[in-house]
C-alpha cells in the first residue's frame, strides 16, 4: 500500500468542474471524486466529503481487497468509479453500513469511516478518514409529512447534525426568512424561543406552536442595536450574497449572537467571473464553517458557532 500525500474531494453532484477548478495540483479525477496532491486545501467549496490522506493499494482478488481494507479498520463506504460489479462484490465482504435514515435530533455516528474506490481491475484508492460521518456525505434524515409545511426543515435538521451543536429548550434565535416555517417549525420541536421574521405570513400551525412569534418584517431590518441578544440566528433568505454578509457580520461583530447557520443563495444567471468567492468572506469570520448539504440546491450554508474551529 502506497500513501500518495494527497487528499481526495467528493464533489457534490454536478460541481465536479468547480470543485476541480478551484484546487491546486489536481492529480486525478475519477467522476466526481477529485483527487489533488497535498494537504486539505480550504478553498474547495461544494464538496460532499473529503477524504484526508489518500492511498493506492494494489490487490489480487475481492477477497484480498476486502482484507486489505478490513486490515485498516471496521467501516468503509464504497465510492463507485468503475468496475462497478467487482467493486460490489468486494464491498460485499466488508461489515455493512447501516443506510438507515437518521431521527433527528440525534448525534452524527462517531465511529471512523473509511471511503475507498476501485479505479481499475487491480487498485484500489483509499482514504481512512473522510470528514462527512455519512457514507459519501449523503446523510438522510426520517421525514416528518404532516409537521412541517415546507422540505426546507430538512435542511436545518442536516446543518444542524453536521455542526453538532443545536439549540435547546429556551434559547433564544431568529428566523430569518421563516415562510412558510420549515425551519420555526424545527426551532419549536426543540423548545427553542423563536422570533419568525417575514415579508410573508408563517403557516398558521407553526405559528401557533408555544415558543414561536411572528413578525412581518424585512430580515435586515433586524439588527443588533434594535433586537436581540439571540443565542442563533438562523437566515434562509432569499438575497445576495453580500447583503447576508454584511448583516451577518453585524451580528458577529456586535458580540449579540454567537451561533449562526444562513444559507448562502446563487442566483442560477450570474454572470460575474467568480460568484464563490464570496463563500471566503464568510470562511474567514472566526469560528466559520462553509458547507453544501445534500439539502443545499445552488446554495451554501455558512455555520459558526463559539466553539466551532475555523475551517
Ligand atoms: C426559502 S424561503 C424560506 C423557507 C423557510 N426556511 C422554511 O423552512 O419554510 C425564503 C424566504 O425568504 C423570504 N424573504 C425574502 N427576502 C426577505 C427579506 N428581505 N426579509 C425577510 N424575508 C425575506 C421570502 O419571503 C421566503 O419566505
């Protein structure tokens, strides 16, 4: 087995191109994930997982790989490239990985997951860490149809898994473009304080739930020295970009609210030459994460908390 010092980006689906151009020294790229040499570079946005140091191991057989794998460590998600008949029979070998949807609250699995992928006949590439508790980052979460009016709540529920951190009963956070309530809706389950904020009404039985008020408002119209202290704010918005950072760094700055999770929206017919670039701004706040979720669509979710390290 041959360590490559090299890290491996799972593009999220379609962002292949992005997610290659925008790394450094980009050494191979078998469908959507991309490998480069070196350490984990940050600027790669639109990544599902990625795979901390990657190796190359040559193997003889299924059986022989699935030792070589197992010899590593218990859980490996299979990344299918090619070979896709041998590599389900390889992964056949290997102890099975449960696909059962999370119930939300609950803590992301802890237990290390490895990812690997068989790039021809013979070799396998492998990494024993990746950074998505979730096989290929694809977590799944049990849906609730009556609840919540609007799909969006998954959205929370997955950032809210992902940062492991989450309001409890009490705390005191601001939904920022709450219509119809997707997101109030999953603030009250936890017994949070809610504060809906809207240009449009909430759906009159998230409305209606202990702990949340409503009012009709523009979200930037919320600001720190009128509103707050919040424990979250949380913004699902539909704005620029730069209007959420500026408002957003009005907060942080303000030392009002430490916990945030707002959700970066892309306009699909931007033609300015870089409009990712602004998902580094967010980045360098301090304590700053910048992820897609499986639930993000041409989006990005910009999460920070007082504990959370900067990535
Ligand atoms: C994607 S929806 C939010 C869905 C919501 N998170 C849920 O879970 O149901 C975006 C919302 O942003 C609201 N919005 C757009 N501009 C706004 C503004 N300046 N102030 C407040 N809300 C705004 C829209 O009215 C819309 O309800």
């Amino acid at each position: 087995m041959e360590r490559l010092d090299a890290t491996g980006y799972l593009a999220a689906p379609g962002w292949t191109d992005e997610v290659a151009g925008r790394l450094e020294n980009v050494i191979a790229v078998h469908d959507r994930l991309v490998i480069a040499a070196g350490s984990p570079q940050p600027k790669a946005r639109f990544v599902r997982s990625v795979w901390l140091d990657v190796h190359r191991a040559r193997v003889e057989s299924i059986g022989d790989a699935a030792r070589q794998l197992r010899a590593i460590q218990r859980n490996w998600a299979l990344y299918s490239t090619e070979q896709h008949r041998r590599a389900a029979l390889i992964e056949e070998k290997l102890p099975h990985l449960s696909a059962k949807p999370l119930a939300f609250p609950s803590r992301a699995p802890a237990a290390p997951l490895g990812s690997w992928t068989l790039v021809d006949r013979d070799t396998i590439l492998l990494a024993p860490t990746c950074t998505h508790f979730a096989p290929n980052g694809e977590v799944r979460f049990v849906e609730d149809k009556e609840g919540p009016p609007s799909r969006a709540y998954l959205k929370l529920q997955e950032a809210l898994t992902v940062l492991g951190e989450m309001p409890g009963a009490g705390a005191r956070c601001l939904d920022a473009g709450a219509s119809p309530g997707g997101w109030t809706w999953v603030l009250a389950q936890l017994g949070a304080d809610v504060l809906a904020v809207d240009r449009s009404p909430l759906d009159p039985a998230v409305a209606a739930l202990p702990g949340v008020r409503f009012e009709s408002a523009s979200a930037f119209s919320i600001q720190p020295n009128t509103h707050g202290p919040f424990d979250w704010i949380f913004s699902d918005v539909i704005c620029y970009p730069p209007r959420l950072l500026e408002w957003a760094r009005r907060w942080v700055d303000s030392g009002r609210c430490e916990n945030f999770v707002c959700t970066i929206k892309f306009q699909d017919d931007d033609t300015t030459a870089d409009p990712y670039a602004i998902a580094e701004e967010f980045a360098a706040i301090p304590g700053s994460r910048v992820v897609h979720l499986v639930n993000n669509k041409h989006e990005l979710t910009w999460m920070r908390t007082a504990a959370s390290p900067s990535v």
